[in-house]
C-alpha cells in the first residue's frame, strides 16, 4: 500500500479531521468526514490512475491514510512495515501469504513481485478488517468500480 510511482497521486490535504488539544490528543474524523473524503478522493483522481492515497488522521508521524483502488497493483512485500486494514466501500481480494515471485526491490520498504505462489485468496467486502505482517506478501485485486480502505502501517514489532 506504498505509493506507484507511475499510478499515484498524493492528493491535497484537504481532510477535516480535528487534531487533538492538550487535554485530549485524539485525532478525529466523523462517518460524514470520511465519506465527502472518499468522494473528493474519488472525484479528484485522473482517467487512467489506479490508486490514490490520503491522510485521515494522525498522531504525529503515525497516520491513518485512506486509499481508494481502482486498478489492481503489483503483488508487493513491505519488509518492516505490517499494515493494519479495514475495507470501507467497493469490493476486492486479497491474496496473502505464499511466495512473491521475480521480487524487485522498488524502494525502501517496498519489495513488489510479477505473483504470488501459494497464497491464500480472500474476497473483500465493506467492514472486513484484515493484518498483514511485516513481510508477507500481498495483492489488492478489485471487484467492480473500486475498492476503499483505511489503513495503518505499522512497524515490525509493535
């Protein structure tokens, strides 16, 4: 869930989600918040782009992005990054586990392959709720228009 570099955009942060005060650090966004958010991600996104990515809320260098897919993306592997997930509109797949085959190292934090042999497929849907570990394999197929969800990364470790 790392950024294509041929297929993403970054978009403007136009999220509304109210950070937290000194009293209450919690970083907010309403059911409301996050469906215009979804609508303006999806608006905002170019014939032809596959994936977007956006920030919903934070607590300083920890944040929870929303990211919408309307292309499938190349089986990938984050070494030291687990990735926390909850489905939230559209329909996909997932594959996971199994062995990334052809793996090319793309970036720091970002291995992607040409498959995945031995994976285990699991069908997608609005409030499923899914942990990818640090080094597993992994690959987002998209049933239908798109696929939303909202994700976490999370450091190996924690």
């Amino acid at each position: 869930m790392i950024a294509r570099l041929a297929r993403v955009a970054l978009l403007p942060l136009a999220w509304t989600a109210v950070p937290g005060s000194a009293a209450d650090p919690t970083s907010f966004a309403a059911a409301g918040e996050v469906a215009a958010q979804v609508a303006a991600m999806g608006k905002a996104m170019k014939p032809g782009q596959g994936f977007a990515w956006q920030p919903v809320v934070r607590d300083g260098a920890t944040v929870a992005g929303l990211e919408i897919w309307k292309a499938p993306g190349r089986p990938a592997v984050h070494p030291s990054d687990g990735e926390y997930v909850m489905v939230v509109a559209g329909a996909g797949t997932l594959v996971s586990g199994g062995t990334l085959v052809a793996p090319v190292v793309k970036q720091p934090g970002l291995t992607e392959g040409d498959r995945i042999d031995g994976g285990t497929t699991r069908t997608l849907a609005p409030g499923d709720v899914f942990l990818i570990p640090a080094g597993t394999p992994h690959w987002f197929g998209i049933t239908g228009d798109r696929l939303v969800m909202l994700g976490i990364k999370l450091p190996a470790g924690r």
